[in-house]
C-alpha cells in the first residue's frame, strides 16, 4: 500500500512557464514533507521541504504548498527552465523527517521536462 | 560530488551469488541510510544505522544484510541474488539522528542480476 503517491509519471512544460507537481499522502501520521530532484546517474538530491504545521514554504523559485486536511502537496516551480529537467520525488517522514526513525517515505516520481 | 561515496558504481553478478555494496558517508555525517530503487519504483527504505548501531528496519529482505564500521562507512550485503534484486541502490548520510537535518545521497550503484 503506497503512503506516498505522485500519480502523474511525467510532466511536460514550456520553458519559463509554471510548473506544478502533486503528491498525495494517505499517513495522517507524517509531520514533514520533502522534495527531491533526481538527475540520471546521480543520488536524489534536497530541493525543498516543508513541516505539517505551515502550509506553504517558498525558496527562490520552487515553492510547496500543504493542504492537510486533503492530504496533498504540491511542488511549483516558476518560472520553469531547462535544467529544472529531472525526476522529483515526493517524500514524507513521521516525527520531523527523520527523527528517531530516519526513514523517508517516497513516491514513484514525477519526470519534469521543462522544453525551450 | 555530494560527499557521500558509493561503491561500486555498477554491478553486474549471476544469480545465487553475494555482493557487497560499500558506502562512505559525508564526512561528520553518523547515519546511514540504505534505500532501493526498482524499476518504475520509488525508493525503498531498508534500513538505517546510526553511528555503528542498527536504528531503523524497513523492507529488507532476510536475504539482505548490512552493518556500519567504526569509521562510520556502511555495508549492504547482498546474498542468494534473484533476478528480481536488479535495481538501484542508494546510500544516504546526515549528521543528527533526531530532528531533521538533510539526507545527503551518494549516486547509487546500479546492480543487476543475470
């Protein structure tokens, strides 16, 4: 049973326009909330986050929006550009994203490819 | 290069053998963090060691094992192989084992099983 789900594999954008990934939770347990980007050939790596007690986080041109009581997170990235290309992963953790635990949850991934 | 060190990059073994992945964490970094990515699959978690000791137990397979050195580098042993275990492996490392501080992923190694 997926906790995790990003339910869009890809995502196609032009170039300098808005992009907007999702992801859907299923653990009302999870307190914090993650975004990975992943090249080919390289480990995923730390884009933005956001904790269960705010329902937006922004840095630079990536923000995250929280919708708790729907269970849903998105990802918008604006304005979107060509290296923005890559696969994002949704993640979600219990007690601080890592806490005492440590485990991430993640989702399938979402493959961005932002066209010139 | 994230400071996180994986070895090797790729793997190519039979079935019914036993490999080893080795991975070298951010340095100050004290856990470690295996995780497997199949084809068209998400990362899985299968277990995190923090500073030598076994912290957190996911999907791990009895076929599976790992361990974390003095030195604080991490071991995922993989035995019996199947066709099945062909995926990505990825180790991650942060400094705090509680409150959030970042995983730090290493570029994985790509193991498949023929």
């Amino acid at each position: 049973d997926q906790q995790v789900k990003q339910n869009s594999p890809s995502l196609s954008v032009q170039e300098g326009r808005i992009s907007i990934l999702n992801c859907d939770y299923t653990n009302s347990m999870f307190d914090y909330f993650l975004w990975y980007k992943k090249y080919p050939a390289e480990g995923p790596t730390f884009l933005i986050s956001i904790s269960s007690i705010k329902d937006k986080n922004e840095d630079g041109r990536f923000t995250v929006f929280l919708n708790k009581s729907a269970k849903h997170l998105s990802l918008h990235i604006v304005p979107s550009q060509p290296g923005d290309s890559a696969v994002y992963f949704c993640a979600a953790s219990v007690n601080g994203a890592g806490g005492s635990q440590g485990n991430l949850i993640f989702g399938k991934g979402t493959k961005l490819s932002v066209k010139p | 290069d994230s400071g996180v060190t994986q070895t090797p990059k790729h793997l190519i073994t039979a079935t019914g053998q036993r490999v080893t992945l080795r991975c070298s964490p951010r340095s100050g970094d004290l856990s470690v963090y295996w995780y497997q990515q199949s084809l068209d699959q998400g990362l899985q978690f299968l277990i995190q060691y923090y500073n030598g000791e076994e912290r957190a137990k996911g999907n791990i397979l009895e076929r599976f094992s790992a361990q974390q050195f003095p030195d604080l580098h991490s071991e995922l042993n993989l035995s019996s192989l199947e066709l099945g275990d062909s995926a990505l492996y990825f180790c991650a490392s942060s400094p705090h084992l509680e409150g959030f501080a970042g995983y730090t992923f290493g570029s994985g190694t790509r193991l498949t099983v023929v």
